[in-house]
C-alpha cells in the first residue's frame, strides 16, 4: 500500500530486518538495520531509506526530488486515495523470461499438474548464493552454527534498548509523538506493540518502553483510542496508574467522543 499510517513504507524498516537475516550484507554489521529507516515523525528517510527502490516507487512525484528511473518502471496505475500505486517493469530480460517460460525448469508435483512452483533464473545464481538459510529458532531439527546463534543475541540484544553508544531502540519507538499535542491519529507498529502488551498485560516490558521514550503514552490509533483507553477495557488497574503517572490524559476524548474510563470492565 503506498498511503497510511501502516503503509508499506511503514512496515519496510522490519521487512529489511528479515531480509538481513537471510542476507546478511544489506545492513552489513547490524542485525536490527537501523541505517534503513526514518529520522523524524515528518518521515524524513535515512540516506538508505532514501535510495531504495521502495521509497522511490512508494513517492515518486509526490515528494520533491524523488523519481523512479523512466528507463526502468513506467507509472500505470493509481488508486483515487492513492493507497495503491503500480508499475511497469521494463527492459526486463528476455533471456530469463525465455529461461522461466520454459517447462522443463519449472518443478510440478505431477506431470501435468496445474501446480508448479517455479525456479529463479541462472542471472540470479550469484545472489542467491550469498544467502543464508531462514531457520526458526523453536526448529530444533534445524542444526545451527555459532555465527547463527551469535546473530541472534546481537539481534535480541539491540531490539531489547541494548544497542551500541548510540543506544538503540525497538523500531516501534520510531512512531512515538514529540509530544501529547502533536500525537497524530494512525494505525502504526507502535499502537499495534502497545495494544499487545496492554492486552498481554505485559506492564515491565510497557514500563521500559516508556523508560525509553515517555510520550509513549501519548500515542493514538486511527479511532483516536490509545494505551488508556485499551488499559480501562482490559481492567488494567496498574497499567492504568503507570500511564497516569506519566503524564496520560485521562480526559482526552476518540473519534466518538469517549473518555478512556467510559471503556472500563473492572472486576
């Protein structure tokens, strides 16, 4: 989707994370890929952010500077709102096109079965080598090397506020407000992360957050609802006072006009 709070362009900065553990050398030395982001809440990209294609095909022509290259993609399609943008691929080769058409390199799961999962080009050989496996962690029949195990503590280390000197953050903080007043209304990782752990009544996982960036408490969903309003619906009473003694708004009003008390369902 190329419009919204939870966007494509959102979610990028966790799907580079993935991809870095399959190949390790888009965010060489960084498990976590802080350099692929953002810088502020005006969406200002990182020199990273800023020279993907992503960020190019997501906000060509809508943000100063920013173009695809005509020689590579032509704009074919966008919706009234503009939550959905598509392109044309061109110059696209005709040799793998050739290569990927041909039966013989597609593998069915019986002759003449409509299923057949297809095979990467041989252009892509060289990239494709250089990856390394996705195993998950509770696979315990997958055999892991000490270079995979080590990866995993750097990753879990930094996205636990255990960074390097410039003392990382989990992502979500990315779309904490500067402020209450300047708290926008959007669906983002961070609202989807506070409703987790407010239902999850998870309250030292949600204290360090806060510990990390106290306008945590601040932040609004799309509906206008936040961490007190979803604190009072799940009869979080302690979560309740730690976000009160943190400056929440207990007065503050959604998109219909409740206060957060008016979710209450105490026991």
């Amino acid at each position: 989707g190329a419009g919204g709070g939870g966007d494509d362009l959102a979610k990028s900065p966790h799907m580079a994370r993935i991809g870095n553990s399959v190949y390790h050398d888009i965010c060489p030395g960084d498990p976590t890929c802080r350099q692929f982001g953002f810088t502020d809440r005006a969406g200002t990209p990182t020199p990273m952010m800023a020279a993907s294609l992503l960020y190019k095909l997501h906000s060509h022509n809508q943000k100063p500077g920013v173009q695809i290259n005509p020689e590579l993609f032509r704009e074919v399609y966008t919706s009234k709102y503009n939550k959905v943008r598509i392109y044309k691929v061109l110059k696209v080769s005709k040799k793998s096109r050739k290569w990927i058409a041909n039966p013989a390199n597609r593998n069915c799961d019986a002759p003449g079965s409509w299923y057949c999962v297809g095979n990467y080009p041989p252009a892509l050989d060289e990239l494709i080598a250089n990856r390394t496996s996705f195993k998950q962690l509770e696979d315990f029949n997958t055999k892991r090397t000490a270079k995979d195990d080590e990866y995993t503590r750097e990753y879990m280390r930094r996205m636990a506020g255990g960074g390097d000197s410039s003392r990382e953050k989990p992502y979500e903080l990315e779309f904490a407000p500067m402020s209450r007043d300047s708290a926008e209304w959007a669906d983002t990782p961070l609202t989807t992360k506070l409703w987790s752990l407010v239902h999850g009544n998870k309250i030292s996982e949600f204290r360090g957050l806060i510990k990390l960036n106290p306008n945590v408490v601040h932040v609004r969903s799309a509906d206008g609802r936040g961490p007190m309003w979803w604190a009072y619906e799940h009869g979080r009473t302690d979560m309740v006072k730690l976000l009160m003694t943190n400056g929440g708004d207990a007065n503050a009003i959604d998109a219909k006009g409740k206060k957060p008390a008016s979710m209450m369902k105490m026991k």
